[in-house]
C-alpha cells in the first residue's frame, strides 16, 4: 500500500471522527437545552443580614390543632405562612377565613398534592390555580407563594408559576414534625439544626401529632437565640433575584 494512500485514509478518518463529534453535540444541544435551559432552583433560604426566619405550615391533613395553633401564634405575636391544598380549603374554609384574619400568610401548596415534576405545564396551572380562586372567594386576597408538595418540582412547574404570579417555596430546615419523634425532637431539631441563620425557611405540619404541643417553645427558643420570626411574603425579595446552587434567594 503507497504511503500518499494511507496519508489520505487517515485524513479522511479524522475527518469523519471529527464530524461525529460535531454531529453528537449538536444531538445534546437539541436534547438537553442551552445555559437558559438548566434546571432553575426554588427560593429555600433567603440571603439577609437581618436575624430574621420565616415559619411555615403545610396544611393537608386535618384541622384539630390548627386553632391551638393559632392562639400560640398570637400569644407569641408571630405572624407565619400556611400552605394550603385544595382539598384542606374546602374542608376547612372557616379555618382559612380565621388564618387569614389573623394576617397570616395564605399560601398555595396545589389543588390534589400531586408530584408536580409528574404532571403537564397545563395541569401544573390548573392545580395552581383551583386553588388560588377558591382562596381569593373565601379571604378575597390574592396568593403569591407556593410549595410543591414533597418539595417535587422541575422547569414545567416553574415556568407554570411565572405564568400565575407565584414564588416557588422550598425549605432549608425541616422540623420532622411529620415522624412524631415527640415534642423535645422537634424543638432540637429546629433550633439546632445546621442551617438554620438569617433567612431560614422552617417546615412544619398542622395536623402532626406534637407540632401544636412543641410550637411555643420553639418559637421561645428561637426567640432566645435573637431570631425575629417573619412572613415568608416579609422575607423574600420582591425584586430581581437569582438563586445560587443551594438555594438561597440573593437580590441583584
């Protein structure tokens, strides 16, 4: 074999590897999406200088200690953000009218509880916003917040909230209140936990068997580390932002 043959043999290989590189990346362009398609992160803390955390309730389950809930909330002059499914307000609509009087923030935490990274764009919006309407009929006010349920959640869900107006709330320290550890867990758990700081977001549960019982010595102990608790309406920036990798919603 003349060796000008070879030459070109191996020209025409490389030419050939190169393009299938070339042809493979454009594959996972077309496939994964450019920088503007990577997956966007919720808002699970919040960048301040201020000691200041948000407390929250996910409300799904029942209701027999959510007016003992709220007499501690006011016993202690905490204002916290409750986040509702569909099912909850229409089984306990006095309950949402007596949240929302209580100037407490309503937030939205989906129509039926659905993994919401399961669902289409379209059904996202819809189980946003049953839920949202039926709110403002009951309260009259408009909701801005909300919590996937299981914290499940993907670009569909978070382009759907932008359509509706909604902040994507996560959290960055979770009480376990949901595994009945009992009432001195969930208050260690809280206070010790190793995010909590300026910003934190708390998840709890109405409905769990010792959050009600734990409430007001969590919110004492908080208090006793130079902690204001605030509405997560009152935490977040309102205006232009990003999210970093872990989370944590920082204004620009």
């Amino acid at each position: 074999m003349k060796p000008t043959y070879i030459k070109s043999c191996i020209v025409v290989l490389g030419l050939l590897l190169l393009g299938a590189v070339f042809f493979e990346e454009d594959i996972s362009i077309a496939v994964n999406g450019n920088v503007s398609g990577e997956r966007r992160i919720p808002i699970y803390c919040v960048d301040t200088d201020e000691r200041k955390v948000a407390l929250s309730f996910d409300a799904a389950w029942g209701n027999e200690d959510t007016k003992e809930i709220l007499n501690i909330l006011e016993k202690e002059n905490v204002k916290v953000t409750f986040f509702m499914t569909g099912g909850w307000v229409k089984s306990f609509p006095d309950d949402v009218k007596a949240i929302a009087a209580a100037g407490h923030d309503l937030g939205n935490h989906s129509e039926n509880h659905k993994q919401m990274s399961q669902i289409s764009r379209d059904e996202c919006v819809d189980e946003i916003m049953k839920v949202h309407d039926r709110v403002k009929e009951l309260t009259g006010r408009e909701m801005t917040l909300f919590r996937p349920p299981y914290g499940d959640y993907n670009n569909t869900l978070m382009s759907a909230l932008d359509e509706c107006g909604y902040y994507c709330i996560q959290w960055d320290v979770d009480s376990l209140d949901w595994k009945d550890y009992g009432v001195q867990s969930i208050i260690d758990t809280v206070v010790n936990h190793k995010h909590l700081g300026n910003g934190s977001i708390i998840l709890c549960h109405n409905g769990a068997k010792f959050t009600a019982q734990a409430l007001e010595n969590m919110i004492k102990s908080l208090k006793a580390e130079g902690y204001e608790i605030v509405p997560i309406s009152e935490l977040i920036h309102k205006g232009e932002y990003h999210t970093n990798h872990e989370g944590r919603q920082i204004s620009d």
